[in-house]
C-alpha cells in the first residue's frame, strides 16, 4: 500500500481541492451561459428593434433613386417658386460612365460593394476600427455606397435625423434596393444623384461645370477628383480649394491602389498632376425659376437661413418648403421698389429695407431686401439689418407703451415740453423746430412726435421697466440701453414690424417666421408656427394705436403721406440726422435715414429708407424725400388691403372714454389720472429728470446694438430728431419735412440737439458720429 493510499488526509485534501475547482469550472460555465444568452436576447432584441422600424420605413422608387435632390421652395399658395439646385442635369447612363470612375467611386466610397447585399458587417467593424485609429482613408462610417443613395433619396441629412430608427431604415431600404436593382444600376444613381458643390448635381454635369468635357474625356486624376467630392463638395471645390482638393483626390488615388485598379505607378504619375489641370475658365449652370429669383432674393436668402439654423442641407435633402410669402404682395412690393410707377426715387443709389407680417400668427408675407441692385444673388438684407438707427419709430415701443402699461397713463397724461439736459452732463436734448410747447398731453407729444417728452416719458418709466417690455415685443440688446434710445435704437424691419403687430392685434407678441413647413424625402412634415405670447395689456395695445391713427389722420400728424382713404390704420414715423461734426456737409434738414413703421388689423409693415453709404458726398435724403418710406408704406398696403375686411379697433372693457378739450381720450379703468399736472419732469431745472440714476447713464454715449444681427457698419454717436410735422408750427403743409438741427449752443460743450447712440457703424469705409433725428 502507498503512502498516499495510506493517509487518509491526504485523500480529503484532494477531493477538497476537486470539488473546489468543479465549484469554480461551474460558476465559470454558469457565467459563460449567462453571458451567451443576453448576446443571444440582445441580438433578437436588436433584430426585433431593426424589423419594429423596418415597418416603418417608406417606399422607395425608382423615380426617387433617379431623381435630383434639390429643394423646392412653395409660396402661400402651394406654388413653387424656387427650386434650389434644379439644374438642367446631364443624366448618364451606366454604360456611358467610364469604369474608371466606377472604379474611383467604388474605391473611395465602398470597396466591397460588389460583394455586400446592402449592408456589410465587415465595412462597419471595418470603418469602426479605422476611425478608431485615424486610418480611414476618408471612409464614411459603415455606410455602403447602397445606404448613401437611400439616404440622398428619401431621408434628410440634417443631424436631428440621424436615429438609430433612421438607420435601421436605411439598412433595410439598401437590402431591398439591391435585390431589386443590379450593382451596375446603383451605381449609375448614385453618380447621377450625388451633390457636386456650386449648384451642381452629377458627375456628368460636374464634368461640364469643372473641366468644360464629358465624363468620356477625362484624366485618371480627374475622375479621382470627381469621386471624391462628394463628401464635401464645398471643401474640396477643386477651384476655390485646391488645396483640400489635391489632398482628396491623393487620398481616393491611394484607395484605387489599396483596392487594386491602379498601380503605384498609375497613382504617383496622376497626383503630380496640377488638380488646377483641365479647369474650365467659365462655369456656366442653366437653372430653372429665374424669373422669380428677382422678387424673392431676399425673402428666400432668410428662407435657407432658417432651414439651415434646423440642420437641413437644402443641396442634398430634397426637400419641399412651405413658406408664407405671398407672392402678389412681394411682387407689388418689388414692383414699387423698382419702378416709378408708384413713387419718385432720387437715384438708383436709394435703398430700401421692408418687411411686412400678419399681426395675427407673426408669419412674414412679404420681405424686401432692396432696390436696384442688378443681377446679385442673395446679396445685403436691408430688412434685417440692425446696424441704422430707427429714430422716433422707437418711441410707442420704449417710451409711451411702456407709460401706460407700468405707469398707468392716459392718452391726456400732461407731458412736459421743456428745456431738458441728460442727467449729470451739459447735453441738451431739443426737437425739431427748436422751440418748447410746455405742457402738452401725451397724445400731442406722439402725434407731433416730440423728443423732450418722449425722454421724460423714459424717464419717468425707467429703464428697466422699458427694456422689459421691449424683451417681450422680440428685442433684445448685447449692452444697457439707456435714455438716449428712446428715440433711436438699432433694430431691423422685421424686429419692428412683428413688435408693431403687438399693437394691431391687442398686444400679442408672435415671433416673425417665414417658414410654414417643411416636407423632407421621405414624406414627414414638419410645421412650423410662433406661439404668440402677452407681450402687454389690450388696454395698452388699444390706446397706442389710438393715438398712432393721429400720426397719420392728424393735420399736425407727422406722417400724413402715409393716408389711405377709408382704411382703419395706425403708424409712426422716425428719421436719423446727421452728427454735428458733418451736418455742414448736407443741406439744411437732410437726413441719413427715413422709416416708417404702421399697421392695419390684417397687416403690419416696417420700410426702411437711406443709403448704404450715407457719408458718401450726395447720399442724404432730403426733407421731401423723406416722405419716400411713407409713399412705400402706402402703396403696399393699399395694395394687400385691398381683398380683406376693414376693421377698426374697439376699446377693451377695462378702457374708459373721456372728452377732453373736443377730443375723445381714453385712460385705463381706475387711473384717470391727473388732466392738469404733468408728472415726468420739471419744467425749470436744467438737470432735472425724474428718472432712477441706476437707469441711466451719466454719459450721453449709448453703446447698444441688438443682438438678433451682428452690425457691419461703423459705429458712432446717433442724435435723433423728428420731422416737421405737417400743420404744424413752421410747417409748409407737408408731413415729416426732415429733421431740423437744433439751435446754437450757449457754451461750447452744449450739444446742438439729442444724442442717441455711441454704437458706430461701417458703411463702406466712412466714418462719422451719427446722429439720431426724431
């Protein structure tokens, strides 16, 4: 007997040892087991989750595979009238593309196209792994040649719509795509489809626009180049980007030698090629729509912004746009613009900025960009730009609203006219014909669109409680705003005119949008619309527009060339004087800028006036010409007003009518206030405004822009005054006669009239301290 035979514990330490090991083999299969059955549920999970959104995916035809992907832009009324991209393509059949270019193609973009059914494991573990390491050789992910042409066909490209359902989609579309159509087929789709850069879709038409020949004629490095651009057709634009472009054609080159269909040899002869060899020198592109592209320039240049501000790649999505234009209006609207039919321009130099919205959802219906600026495509926005003063059309948004919403207010409310400096300077503050009427109502003050009390008026609301109720009309601004900006600040036509419509509609503030909604490729829709939000009282909204009716009906109203016989509207005129340091340069009155800014219950419309270089000898507009903004305002909406209802505006339940002095006045349930004594501001102290000092500013520079744009132009001091008003003391007869200086200063530091703005402005190359009129 051996002696391990012979010790007992001996045996029991091995039978310890082999059950513990068992235990462990045990607990090791138990996991193993485990882990093999989640893999297995996670992939019927995975496979039930692909087939769940595979249901869902849309059909794809052969007419989708085929055709263009561009984007066609609708007006109003379902008619379209742009098609972005929409070139006359050279289509090529698959046995007119050289296999040279089937080759590079293949290459770059799937190497085992041949060899997947739509879908290729391999390529995605593949591409994972070369992103992982940098060595992808410009793959796109795991994508197949297969899956790229179903998205380009019928899914969108923006980033929001790059779900794993999208995917899954996509996957399964590529599946049924190869077993209906030939590899030779897919291929020829996707040459013929891919986007090329500068309006161009296809290889065959790329061909024509870079190198002026067919596919048939070009080199090896040539159709390296073309292969490899759609990527980034933009990036690797062998014209504007050749240094990119050699270094994407090198890399296709080198994927043609990795996949074996050229050699080394081949590869090294084509990249010591120029990628500037064989470029044409013009590049002609036929597109279709020209004929509306004048209209809608710039209506359509904001359209893409928006589209692009929600990911959409309007070269590659195909999409189909739902706007709100209405195409009659922006017609007319360009019509009066460019033709004197309507009004009488100084010059072609004469720009015009416009805007018109529904008050009633914030859509725009009509968008002018400017006039007479010949052949260029989506050029200058005049309409949005927020780098020129808005004079007094700034006052019933920042001064007077805000009076009566905060303060209570009447249309009576005794404002005082007289002499006034800004708190802690030396800075007098005067208006347009130099004089004081004392106390006045606020009616007065707006209608003849007087400085002093619209300041006070500021004053007395602070301004905080007046850059609150601007933030909820759709303005915000980068710095403080201070008292100066009651009678200018730097906002567009759009801003106004959506905060216009506050007032048209009783006081709902709804965002300005030009998009209605969007069809992507695969048929989903999405809408848009501005949720309006209370941006202050009826009462408020009702008495403003009650006293604005005088700007225009008055005989003292400052813009009575606005009128239009029988029709129930509201406005306010606003013009920007020259600075003191260059008013010698310009005749007596003349201006650099002219708004006007008015509204029906249907419609609110902002036109800007002026020229782009208003410190360019000759480029002033004089006091008559600033009734041009008005005469615009006038046409359009007679025009628009023509085929909807005339409506005027009833008074809210909590808004009381009182007679004063002849005159129906209004004042807001509980607060008549005082008919006698003014409350903003005293009529003797040279320093005294009732305002908070944390409200103001002791300097008289305003450094303030709006933030919706950046500005382009220099910046500088604004000083704002406002036009003669027709009927008014001096007057000829005629409304808003220009913005008069005011009259000499008593001390050297005291200025000639109001300071609005510090914020300068470029306008090519000039510079200059601006001044605000109004």
């Amino acid at each position: 007997m051996s002696s391990n035979q012979s010790n007992p514990e001996s045996r029991t330490a091995r039978n310890r040892k082999r059950s513990q090991q068992n235990k462990q083999h045990h607990y090791v299969r138990r996991i193993f087991t485990w882990l093999l059955g989640l893999f297995f549920v996670g992939i019927l999970l995975g496979a039930g989750l692909f087939f769940y959104y595979a249901q869902g995916a849309p059909n794809i035809t052969q007419s989708a595979l085929q055709s263009d992907t561009s984007t066609k832009v609708y007006d109003s009324n379902n008619n379209v009238i742009s098609r972005l991209g929409a070139q006359n393509r050279d289509y090529v059949k698959s046995d007119k593309i050289p296999a040279t270019l089937k080759q590079a193609v293949v290459s770059i973009e799937d190497r085992r196209f041949y060899k997947h059914h739509g879908v290729d494991p391999i390529r995605i573990a593949g591409a994972a792994m070369a992103n992982f390491t940098g060595s992808s050789l410009g793959l796109q992910g795991g994508s197949t040649l297969t899956q790229q042409l179903v998205k380009l066909s019928v899914f969108s490209t923006s980033k929001a719509d790059q779900t794993i359902k999208r995917k899954a989609q996509e996957a399964w579309l590529a599946i049924k795509v190869e077993q209906k159509y030939s590899k030779s087929q897919i291929l020829e789709f996707y040459i013929n489809k891919v986007y090329m850069g500068n309006g161009v879709y296809g290889m065959q038409t790329a061909a024509h626009y870079y190198y002026g020949q067919s596919l048939s004629k070009l080199s090896l490095a040539q159709f390296a180049m073309l292969a490899g651009m759609p990527q980034s057709p933009t990036y690797y634009d062998p014209i504007h980007h050749p240094y990119y472009a050699k270094e994407r054609r090198d890399t296709v080159l080198d994927a043609m030698v990795k996949n074996k269909v050229i050699t080394s040899q081949q590869a090294a002869s084509a990249k010591a090629e120029s990628v500037k060899t064989g470029l044409a020198k013009t590049h002609p592109v036929a597109t279709i729509n020209t004929t509306n592209q004048k209209y809608i320039d710039s209506y359509l240049k904001e359209v893409y912004a928006e589209l692009k501000a929600d990911g959409y790649n309007t070269n590659t999505d195909g999409l189909k746009v739902y706007t709100n234009l209405n195409m009659a209006a922006q017609k007319h609207l360009y019509s009066i613009a460019n033709s004197a039919n309507y009004v009488a321009y100084p010059s072609n130099k004469f720009q015009v900025g416009a805007t018109m919205v529904d008050p009633n959802n914030g859509k725009v219906v009509a968008m002018l960009g400017g006039r007479k600026v010949g052949n260029v495509t989506f050029g200058l926005n005049r309409a949005v730009q927020t780098d020129r003063s808005s004079g007094s059309t700034i006052k019933p948004l920042m001064d007077y609203g805000p009076a009566i919403e905060y303060l209570k207010y009447p249309t009576y409310q005794p404002v005082q006219d007289t002499q006034y400096y800004y708190p802690g300077t030396s800075r007098e503050l005067n208006d347009f014909d130099n004089k004081h009427e004392g106390t006045i109502t606020m009616r007065k003050a707006l209608v003849e669109s007087r400085n002093i009390p619209a300041i006070r008026t500021l004053s007395a609301v602070g301004i905080s409680d007046a850059t609150k109720f601007l933030g909820k009309l759709g303005m915000t601004f980068s710095n403080k705003l201070t008292l100066q900006n009651g009678i200018g600040a730097y906002i567009s036509t759009e801003q106004e005119a959506a905060a216009y419509a506050a007032f048209a509609n009783g006081g709902t503030y709804y965002k300005p949008h030009l998009l209605d909604r969007v069809v992507t490729a695969d048929g989903k829709s999405h809408s848009y619309s501005s949720k309006g939000t209370r941006a202050m009282s009826k009462a408020t909204a009702f008495m403003i527009t009650d006293m604005l009716k005088g700007v225009i009906n008055s005989s003292n109203g400052s813009g009575t060339s606005a009128a239009i016989s029988g029709l129930y509207q509201a406005g306010k005129t606003g013009t920007t004087a020259y600075p003191d340091d260059y008013v010698s340069s310009v005749p007596a009155s003349s201006v650099m800028d002219s708004w006007f800014t008015g509204y029906t219950k249907h419609y609110s419309m902002s036109v800007w006036t002026g020229y782009d270089k208003q410190f360019q000898a000759g480029n002033y507009v004089t006091q008559d010409e600033t009734k041009i903004a008005q005469e615009i305002y006038r046409s359009e909406m007679s025009y628009v007003s023509q085929n909807v209802s005339n409506e005027n505006w009833t008074a809210p339940s909590d808004v009381v009518a009182t007679s004063k002095n002849g005159t129906t006045e209004y004042y807001v349930s509980g607060y008549p206030g005082d008919s006698t004594t003014a409350t903003n501001g005293s009529t003797s102290n040279n320093y005294s405004s009732s305002t908070n000092s944390s409200d103001t500013t002791g300097s008289n520079e305003v450094t303030t822009n709006s933030s919706s744009e950046t500005s382009s132009s220099t910046e500088s001091s604004s000083v704002s005054t406002e036009q003669t008003p027709s009927g008014g003391s001096g007057s000829d007869g005629n409304a808003d006669s220009g913005s008069t200086q005011t009259s000499s200063a008593t001390t050297t530091d005291t200025n000639r009239s109001s300071t609005t703005s510090s914020t300068t402005a470029t306008t090519g190359g000039d510079k200059a301290t601006a001044k605000t009129s109004e």
